[in-house]
C-alpha cells in the first residue's frame, strides 16, 4: 500500500506520536541509516552556530572569548547537538534543548548524566531540557547567542513560524542554523539516493524500530521539504541577513545559517 503523508491538520499529532514511538531506538536508528555521517554533519553546524565556519571549536583562545553564552537546540530530540556543543562550549555556558516529544527528552537527560561522569567538561556546563513546541517557544525575544534546530524542521507544520520563533529569541548578530536534508542534484548519486531513502530506509526502521510506517514518512517527508533555495528565502523572510546553503553530502544534506539583524 502506497504511503500518505499526514494532512496539515494531523501532522502535529502524527508526528509527535511517531517521535514518542520510536525514541528508545531513535539513536542507533539514525546512526545506521546515515553510516555514522549525521555527527560530522552536526559538528559542522555547529562551528556555524558558534560563528567559527571550519576552524575548530573549545581550542582554549576560543572560550576565553566567550563567556556566560546562552544556547537553544530545538527539536533536540535525544540532545545529541545539545550535548555536543556541551562537549566543546566555555565553562558557564548555558545549553537549553527543546523538543516536544518527553520520550525523547527523557534520554537526552539520561545521556547527559552518563556523559557527566566520563567527561568533567561538561558539568561546568548548565543544561536544560524543555518540553514545549517549537512554533511557540516559551522563551522572551533576544535570550540566546544562537540557535539550532537539526532534521526537525521539515517536521513542524508551520516551517516558517519554526523559523520566526528561532530568530525571535536570538539576540541580534546571533545566528540561527538549520541542518536537514537535502535535494540531491548530482547525476548518478541522487536516484541511487533516491532509492536507498525510499526503499532500503523503511526496512532499516522495521528491522530496528519494528517500526516501517515512521520509517516510509522519513523519505516522503524529505521528498516535499522545500528546496534549499526556497529554505534560504525563508530565512531572509524571518528577517536573516547574510544566508547561507552549505551542501552536505552531495547535496543530500542541506546546512542553512543565518544572522539576526
Ligand atoms: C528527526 S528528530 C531530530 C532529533 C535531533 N535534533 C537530531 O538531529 O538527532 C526530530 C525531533 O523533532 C521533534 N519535533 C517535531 N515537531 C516538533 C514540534 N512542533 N515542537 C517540538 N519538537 C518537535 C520530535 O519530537 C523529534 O524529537
């Protein structure tokens, strides 16, 4: 049977009912089907969200010029952003991961507690987890230094309203970052691409998650995500100056970052 994305009206509880379904296994789900790919993707973003493009975060020059910074992860699911940029953020930072789903927020605490007794790092670290959505972000205009929301976005029903909330509560020349996928356009790879997504994914899902239904909505979401131009527009609309595209993987992975005016 062909699969139906959710109507506009259902997305919200589709989608937050899947998330609360698969979180046990999300990890090593996400691990498997990107080949381990989506952590340096995520560390990308975030040497964008700290304003370092390809120079690396935590070298000691770097925190001394940041003090006291405030940091949201929306959508952070089990806090893997979060917690990486815990790993590298200047002692006193705070790091605040919002997500709706509190299956999945009950890991990233969980996570953060293990990753606290091997990494002292971290506990100079101050971090939060928030259950709320991301359309309405219980947070006042200009808090943090920046945000970052990481395959979450093509989730929300309301992409632009994700992104005015994002720009909302960062602080102007904050950046706000946005990693999710892409639209491949190199020949050969991208309907090789196309296939696996669409025909290996779902059968990943059902072998690890039991869960093939989360798994088909996974290519089909990406497939009627906008185009990284369209999502670059959105940006701008937000009130973003200096937007960037930056491809990941061929293009299959699209990396936005903006600055508030
Ligand atoms: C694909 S996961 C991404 C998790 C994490 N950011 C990562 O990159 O691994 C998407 C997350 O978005 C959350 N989410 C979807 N719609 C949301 C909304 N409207 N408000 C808050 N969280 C939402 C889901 O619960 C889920 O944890």
């Amino acid at each position: 049977m062909s699969f139906k994305l959710p109507t506009k009206e259902d997305k919200h509880d589709y989608v937050h009912d899947q998330f609360e379904r698969i979180a046990k296994g999300y990890d090593l789900s996400n691990d498997v089907i990107s080949v381990g790919m989506h952590r340096a993707w995520k560390l990308r973003a975030i040497n964008e969200l700290m304003g370092l493009g390809l120079k690396k975060v935590g070298t000691s020059e770097d925190s001394a010029n940041r003090t006291n910074e405030k940091y949201l992860d929306i959508c952070c699911g089990t806090g893997d952003l979060a917690l990486a940029i815990a790993k590298q953020a200047a002692a006193g930072t705070k790091i605040t991961g919002l997500d709706f789903s509190q299956n999945m927020l009950d890991l990233a605490g969980e996570r953060q507690k293990r990753l606290a007794r091997r990494k002292d790092k971290i506990k100079t670290v101050q971090m939060e987890w928030i259950c709320g959505d991301a359309q309405q972000l219980p947070f006042e205009d200009n808090t943090f230094n920046g945000a970052i929301i990481s395959f979450g976005l093509r989730n929300l029903t309301d992409l632009q309203k994700g992104l005015d909330e994002m720009t909302r509560v960062v602080k102007p020349g904050g950046r706000v970052v946005n990693l999710d996928l892409g639209h491949s356009t190199v020949p050969l790879f991208a309907p090789i691409f196309d296939a696996y997504f669409s025909n290996v994914v779902p059968v990943i899902g059902g072998i690890l998650q039991n869960d093939r239904q989360a798994y088909k909505y996974l290519p089909e979401s990406g497939r009627t995500y906008p185009r990284p131009e369209a999502i670059s527009e959105m940006f701008k609309k937000a009130g973003l100056i200096n937007v960037r595209h930056i491809p990941q993987a061929l293009g299959t992975v699209a990396l936005h970052v903006g600055i508030k005016r």
